[in-house]
C-alpha cells in the first residue's frame, strides 16, 4: 500500500491515533499535510473551513480529530453536548466539503476516512455526548459514501476500540479498570496506534477499490462478544 504522489490530509495529526496515521503515511511515500488544532478551534466552524482550504490541494484525507467529555446522562450540559458535536461530527464534515469541491474540480478521485470508535456502537455508561458523536459521524460517513462514491470519492469509517494513546496508557493503568474492559475483547489485549493506522491505510489504498460506506472495526472483537 504505497501513496507515492499523494498529498494527505490528517487532522488530529500531533498525538495519537493522528500521530501514528501521519507517520506510516509517509513511510508510505505520501507527502502529508498535519493538521494539529485544538479543540476550540474546531468548535468554530470558519476557522475549521480555513484551515481545510489552506492545506488544499488534497488526495485523500483522515477525519481524526477528535475530543471527549465524560458525565452521567443526567449530568451532561448543552455545552458539552453541542461541543463534542461539533468537533467530533460538524468539523470532520467540514474538511471533508473542502477535499470534496476540491477533488470534483479537479476532476480527481479520491478517498476519505472518518476516524470514529466503537462508543458508536456500545452505550458506554457517562459517555452520552461522545457516543451520540460517533454515532452521527458513522450516520454522515454512510451518506457522504453514497453521495461521493457516484463522483469517484469513497468514504469509510474505522472503529478502534481503547487505543494505548499516551492519554489512554495513563487512563487504564489501573488493573481493576482495565481488567473488564479486557476481558471483554477475545484477543485479550488494546489497539496499538499503529493498528489503527494500518487499517485507515487499506481503506486510503487503492486495494479497497471497491469498499465504501463501509464501517471498519479495529477492536480484537470487542463487537462480537
């Protein structure tokens, strides 16, 4: 799976999951364009929409960004709700318009991945703002699939289970806490970034030709148990 002439768009590429996506894409001869912002500035809609036209021109892109914040159902604001809703849903649609109109153009195909989890699939207790994120994102990946994938421009989506982000090694060091959620994966263990990596190559990758819409997960099983 090599991307030799390709430029990339990563967002969320300064840690994680981003972090690792970047680097393999360019082991992978593709020229990638980092996209690291803040939270706040993917709330606000202009500034998102200027960052995705000043990396332009663009082949193929990684929605990877992405935030959370953890509270009871009772206990989640509007703030917080409207806030993961635009970062995790609202942004990644922007930048995907952006690459689209920019593709169409240019009359070129391309390929996006949306970087969702398996919190779209699972009703984690206090995670009701990010599940409903994710599960929008899934909803808007499978139109933007249907839609673009007439033009030439597939879109999927990947669902990693607990990833060993540096975030997530300090958040389940705890055995008590990790030993469950383990327990319910048959392979035993978490997603290592560059796993996830790997499966947002294939689906970038010409070998997925004919994949699209499709949701992706990357959870040792976690689904199926």
């Amino acid at each position: 799976m090599r991307f030799d002439g390709k430029r990339i768009l990563v967002t969320g590429a300064g840690k994680g999951i981003g972090r690792a996506t970047a680097i393999d894409l360019v082991r992978r001869g593709a020229t990638v364009v980092a996209l690291s912002r803040s939270a706040d500035d993917l709330a606000d809609a202009d500034a998102t929409r200027a960052a995705a036209r000043q990396a332009l021109p663009i082949d193929l892109l990684v929605n990877c960004a992405g935030t959370t914040d953890l509270a009871a159902a009772l206990d989640t604001t509007v703030e917080s709700f409207d806030h993961l809703m635009a970062v995790n849903c609202r942004a990644p649609l922007i930048v995907a318009q952006e690459v689209a109109r920019d593709l169409l153009a240019r009359n070129r195909p391309g390929a996006i991945v949306n970087v969702s989890s398996v919190a779209s699939f699972v009703g984690f207790a206090d995670h009701a703002a990010y599940c409903a994120s994710k599960g929008a994102l899934d909803a808007l990946t499978r139109v933007l699939a249907n839609e673009w994938g007439r033009r030439g421009i597939r879109v999927n989506g990947v669902h990693p289970v607990v990833t060993l982000t540096p975030m997530a090694v300090k958040a389940w060091s705890d055995p008590e806490k990790s030993g469950p959620m383990k327990s319910r994966i048959p392979l035993g263990r978490f997603v290592e970034p560059d796993e996830v990596a790997g499966a947002i190559a294939y689906l970038l990758s010409d070998e997925a030709a004919m994949v699209n819409g499709i949701d992706l997960p990357v959870d040792g099983g976690f689904l199926i148990n």
